[in-house]
C-alpha cells in the first residue's frame, strides 16, 4: 500500500476542466500507453497516485516526437511515470528528474530500474528550490509536476536553466476550475496553491521574452516558450 496519496491528494486535480463526455471520448479513443507506462498507470490508479490522465499522454507523445528534445528537466517525479514516457517518445533525450518524497523516490527508482532500458533518466533527490541551483547545462524542455503553490519559486530558476526556443510544460494549473473563482470562494486548504497559481499567470501569460499558451487537458496545462 502507498501511504503517500492515500489521505492527503488533491482533489481537485481529479475535476474534469471540459465536459465529462468529452473527457471520456478522448480517454476511449486517444492511443493508450502500453506494457510498462501501462502497468505503472495501473498501479497509479490503484493507489491513488496523480499521474498525466491519457489525453495529456497522448499530446506529450505527439509533442516529444515532433521536437526530440536532447535534455529534459522534470520536477515531481512521483513514481516515474512522466518521464519513462518522455523517454520513451524521445529516445535520445537525457533527463533530469527531481522528488523530495522518500516514498515516491523509492518507486520511482525500482521503475526506472526495470524500464528505463536506454539509462536515459538520472533522478535527483531533495528539495527542487536547492537542487535546481546546482545543475550544470542547459535544457531544451521542462516539465513541472509538484508542488502547485511553488511553480512560480522554480520558475526563473528553470527560464534559466532553459535553451532560447526552448519549452515549459506546466501541469494542473486549472484546479478543477477553481482558479476563475474569486479569492473569497477557495476554500482555506486551497489558498496558498490559488494564489501560487495566479502568481505563476502573472509571471508568465504576457510577459516580455515568453510566449504562453493555456491547454484544457486533463487539469489544465501551461505551456511557455522562451524566445
């Protein structure tokens, strides 16, 4: 049993941002993952693990193999999930994955042990606020999926570890929809990833130097270009 999850998830990354029918159509009729990426997000479900749902699998799929990125950098490991399957899409990509949760860290390293054939994937344990400031190189697209309310803390430290072209990809920033609700209305358990959320917006959806995009998959994506 994964303690980690078991009483303390959120939520709200489990609300649909479109309606329910679509949801399921896409989840019914987009390309499944198969034999390992299929057995970890059986387990996910199972044990109540946030992972991408399929549709936002899917488009990663799509968007690694258009792009082939040569480095990547994850925050939120989890149990590996999201970055066996980017190793997967680009099979040339070296990746730097960060977790600060022993739980999720000891999965994560019995998954990379048994799937990551290639050796593609290098996982970083601690804190990402400290870890991020000691990496050496640049990255051609990152990816965040950890602590909500800290998005905007790794933000500039990530701009600046990324390649002039290069991509973030920023998950669950709708909050099931409660991010275009008035401050007074989120709950008091909520607040601080509320307003970690609007702050990332601010620091990114109309700034000099970055192109952003919203995508209503799964519980929202952000994704930003640095020019």
């Amino acid at each position: 049993m994964v303690e980690t999850y078991k009483q303390n998830s959120n939520p709200n990354m489990r609300r649909p941002v479109v309606k329910q029918e679509i949801v399921d159509f896409m989840r019914q009729h987009l390309q499944p993952v198969t034999g390992g990426l299929k057995a970890l997000e059986e387990f996910a479900h199972r044990e109540n693990i946030p992972i991408i749902p399929r549709e936002t699998a899917a488009y990663f799929r799509l968007l690694l193999e258009t792009l082939q990125p040569e480095r990547i950098l994850e925050i939120g490991t989890a149990i590996g999930f999201s970055a066996l399957l980017m190793a997967d899409a680009a099979p040339a990509a070296q990746i730097t994955t960060i977790d600060r949760n022993p739980e999720m860290i000891a999965l994560a390293k019995e998954n990379f042990a048994r799937y990551d054939g290639r050796r593609q994937i290098e996982l970083l344990e601690g804190e990402a606020v400290d870890l991020l400031q000691t990496l050496r190189g640049s990255y051609d697209l990152a990816f965040m999926d950890s602590a909500k309310s800290k998005y905007v803390v790794f933000l500039p430290q990530v701009l600046k570890r990324l390649n002039p072209g290069g991509l973030i990809l920023i998950d669950d920033v709708f909050q099931g929809g409660d991010i275009a609700k008035p401050a007074e209305e989120i709950r008091r358990g909520q607040r601080a990833i509320y307003r970690g959320l609007h702050s990332l917006f601010e620091a990114t959806l109309d700034q000099p130097g970055l192109t952003a995009s919203l995508l209503p998959l799964g519980d929202g994506l952000l994704m930003v270009r640095k020019q």
